[in-house]
C-alpha cells in the first residue's frame, strides 16, 4: 500500500498532454479537446474514436488531481515535501495523473491490438451517447438507466 507508479515523475503535464494526443491519434483518434476546472482541480480530455463501419463515439475522460494527490500523499516522501511546499504538491498531481493516464490508454490500446476487446470496448465507460433530448451522457449511465426500467409483462 502506498505505492503509485510514476509517483516521482518529473515530466511536465504539456508534455504528456502531447504524448496522449499523439498515441491516441496513431489510433486514429480526432477531435480532441482539454477542458480545466481550476476550482475542482478536475480536468476533462474529449475526443473521438473511429468505430469501423460506423460514425465516430464521442469519449470524455475525466482527470481529478485530487483524487490523485490523495493516493500520493500516503507516500512519505511527498506527504513531507507537499506539507513544505503544496503548490509543488498540486502540480506533481497533476504531473502523476497525466502519466497515469497515458499508462492506462496505452494498456487499453494493446489489448484491442491484441484482440482482446475491440477500441471501443476499451472506452466504453468513458464513451457518451446523444439522449433523445440531444444531450449527452455517459454509456456507462444509460445502460444503468435501462437496468432500471420496469420490465415488461
């Protein structure tokens, strides 16, 4: 317990910001947007997936630091660097979030290469669908939604 992998990176979040962009594009990933909540600290990378045969799923991936900087701060070594220092602390979260999200899309793009699962199973719980509304909302929810239905007699 404790550890987090990459926790000592030192590799800048425009950095890794690229990094993604650039692996999900060798997927043929297009439209990618990176919006900032400053307030919650949560930050949300959009794009689109090709899907063979079909139009593009819209996938929306949100990154909180916080989240991350709690799991960090159960590593010695950064609880008493971020008690000297929280800004460091705060832009090492997000350094550590960014890292591990590429870890994570990296891993999901190998095992659809692989053929264990197609590229838009490897997004499912982060691909959104249009409601009847014209809305938005993650598959995830929907499909929890038609879980709910009352099923017919």
């Amino acid at each position: 317990m404790g550890h987090v992998r990459s926790h000592d990176t030192r590799t800048p979040v425009g950095n890794s910001k690229k990094e993604f962009e650039e692996l999900m594009r060798r997927y043929g990933a297009t439209g990618f947007t990176v919006s900032e909540d400053y307030a919650s600290r949560t930050v949300v990378v959009a794009f689109q997936i090709p899907v063979a045969g079909g139009d593009p799923v819209d996938v929306r991936l949100p990154v909180g630091y916080d989240a991350v900087r709690k799991k960090l701060t159960k590593i010695r070594e950064f609880a008493n660097r971020a008690e000297k220092d929280p800004s460091w602390a705060n832009e090492q979260a997000a350094r550590v979030a960014w890292r591990h999200l590429i870890l994570w899309a990296e891993a999901s793009l190998a095992a659809s290469d692989a053929g264990i699962y197609s590229l838009q199973e490897a997004f499912f719980a982060h691909t959104m669908i249009a409601t009847p509304n014209g809305g938005l909302i993650p598959a995830v929810d929907a499909v929890n939604a038609i879980k709910r239905l009352p099923s017919p007699r």
